[in-house]
C-alpha cells in the first residue's frame, strides 16, 4: 500500500489531461476491516486513490484475477496494456518505464513488464 501511495504522489504531478487513476481492490474482506487498516495506514490523510471493497468477489471472478495481488495497467481507451500476477514494485525504474510507455500511447504490448518484487525483499509495497 505504502507503494501504491508513492505512485499516486508522483503521477499527481502529470497534467489532469494525462493522469492515469489507481483503483486499489481488496478482496474477501469485510468493510470494517478494511477500514481499520486504511486508518492504521493513513491516519487522518485522504486516500490519494479509491478502495474497492470486492467483498463477495464478483470483481476479482469478472476479471478472472488467480494470483493475490493482481496489476492491471489500462490505457485511456480502457484495454488492457500490461498486468501483473503477484507483487509489483511501484518504485522500480523498470515500473516506471512501463508507465512512461502507457502514458506515450504505446500500442498494448509495447511496456516491458512490470517487475515483481524479489522474494526476499521483506517490502510491502503492493
């Protein structure tokens, strides 16, 4: 999450034209507990993106998501340009290059793939 809060500080600084928008889902967690954490996690801070509450996993079944965390990277027609199974490391210049690429219009496809984080990382940034 902390990541993900990262990511959002930096792409608040592109033009509004330009500004892809995160939607972080939770998965098979009740409303409370998911608060709960928000707010052990921001505190009193507006959340820099919105939280799905994917409850009953109608959300996680349509997009047939297998792997917990699941990225998906959208281009402004709304297809799908680049996704990930597993976590991803948000502040990876290699993240940032499959950005840059969505951002340019790349046709889907053309980003390198986003990079997971190594299994020793101890690093929470989903």
């Amino acid at each position: 999450m902390a990541g993900l809060d990262r990511l959002a500080g930096r792409l608040a600084e592109r033009p509004d034209a330009r500004r892809p928008v995160i939607l972080a889902v939770d998965v098979g967690e009740p409303a409370i507990r998911i608060r709960r954490f928000l707010a052990r996690a921001f505190g009193d801070e507006t959340l820099p993106f919105p939280v799905l509450v994917d409850d009953d996993r109608a959300a996680m079944k349509a997009w047939k998501v297998a792997v917990l965390p699941t990225s998906y990277l959208l281009g402004a027609d709304h297809t799908l340009r680049n996704e990930a199974a597993g976590p991803v490391d948000w502040d990876d210049a290699r993240t940032h290059a499959a950005l840059d690429a969505l951002f340019a219009d790349a046709p889907p496809g053309a980003a390198a793939p986003l990079p997971a984080l190594s299994d020793n990382s101890g690093s929470n940034q989903q």
